[in-house]
C-alpha cells in the first residue's frame, strides 16, 4: 500500500501530490513512518493519531481502540480532508511495454495470438510479462487496442 501524505501551505491547506509518498504492508505500518520525527516517533500509535487529528480541527472523531481499525480511519480521515491520497499500485510488470513492443517489432507472431506472445515472452526469459498476459487476456487486448493505461493516483474521499 503508498500513501502521499501532503505538505500543507501557510495557511494549513493540504497542497495536492505534494508530499512523501510511504509505503506499507498494512494502515499501521504507514501511520508508523508518518511518525518518525523526533518529537513523535516515541508516542504510541493512538496517541499520535489523535494528535494529528486534534491538531487538524478533527477533536470529535473517535477512533477504534485497535490499532489497525483506528490507523485505517485515521488515514481515511485525512485522505476526506486532502492531506492523504492512496496510491494505487502499477498492475502492470515493469518491462511489460517492453517486451511487448520488442515481440511486436520482431515480426514472429499476430499480437492477437495470445499463446504465441506468452511463448515468446518466455523465450525471452520474460516469465512476468508471460504470466501477466496469459492472465489477463482481456486487459492485454486493451493495450493492443488502445496502448497501455498510465496508473492515477487514487483519492479516498
């Protein structure tokens, strides 16, 4: 999971796809590196969420006494009031264009034979981009279509 937790202006307002962007197995283990100054990386997480969110104008929202649930709300919170996005990861394996255009330009196949591509991606010792497009006929053939989507950043609001 990728949250952008974004800097603010002057003022306090959140500037949109402007901050760091952490990474997570899970809402906790975000809120942990959100937390990593100084003056907070020793207060429990529920502290620190409260915190922020007081600190936010946000002193009426009251939080799970788990630890996950209450970073989950947390950071859904703040992504309602801007200063979070979540991230939506790249579905796509990073040399997929690649290998695709390279099996296009080689001349060996109709790109609409599916099984075809998938064996020369492996001939290729391409085994991602093999399993991807054996996987996911219907958002191979978009790409042949339309080329490949560019990924957005989601906003939770």
């Amino acid at each position: 999971m990728k949250v952008r937790i974004n800097e603010t202006d002057m003022s306090g307002k959140p500037i949109h796809n402007s901050g760091e962007v952490l990474e997570g197995q899970n809402y906790l283990e975000i809120v942990d590196g959100m937390k990593l100054s100084p003056f907070t990386v020793s207060l429990d997480p529920l502290a620190y969420m409260r915190d922020v969110l007081d600190r936010a104008g946000q002193t009426g929202l009251v939080l799970p006494d788990e630890p996950e649930a209450a970073a989950q709300a947390f950071l859904l919170k703040l992504a309602a009031m801007g200063f979070a996005q979540f991230i939506e990861e790249d579905p796509y394996p990073p040399r997929l264009m690649d290998v695709l255009e390279s099996i296009r330009q080689s001349g060996k196949t109709n790109m609409f034979d599916v099984p075809m591509v998938v064996k020369l991606a492996l001939d290729m010792d391409e085994p991602e981009v093999a399993d991807w497009v054996n996987s996911n006929h219907r958002d191979y053939a978009e790409i042949i279509f339309h080329g490949r989507p560019q990924p957005e950043n989601t906003e939770v609001k």
